[in-house]
C-alpha cells in the first residue's frame, strides 16, 4: 500500500492533519483555518489520494465556523 499511485501512507496523513490541526489553532481568523485545509484537501485530490475523513470533518467545522463569524455569532 505504501507509495502506490493513489494512496499515501496513512501515519504521514495523520502527522499532516495533527501538523494542520495545529496552525489552525494558532490562527484567529476561521477563514484563514479554512483556507488551509482546502489547500490541502487540493494537493491530495491533485496526487489522487483519497480525503482522509478527519480532514473532511475539520473542514466542515471550518466552514460552519466561517459562516457563524459572518452572521456575527
């Protein structure tokens, strides 16, 4: 499974979202959390790799988060 076209190795994925999940704590701004992870999100679907579920799931936060910061609540 390890570099075959299509897959990365599931340990560097997970210390990529943890190294994610990290900046994005640091940043005040929702949107720019977001942007991050749709950066990522790009890079894996542009090597054919599959959207690790966490990563699916902070992005969905990310924009619920966005879309609360824009009503003001």
């Amino acid at each position: 499974m390890n570099n075959q076209e299509g897959s990365q190795p599931l340990p560097q994925m997970q210390a990529e979202i943890a190294e994610l999940s990290g900046r994005i704590a640091e940043v005040d701004d929702p949107r720019d959390g977001y942007v991050m992870v749709r950066d990522r999100i790009q890079q894996y679907r542009a090597a054919g790799w599959a959207i690790p579920e966490d990563l699916a799931q902070i992005e969905k936060n990310l924009r619920t988060d966005c879309m609360l910061a824009s009503r003001g609540g």
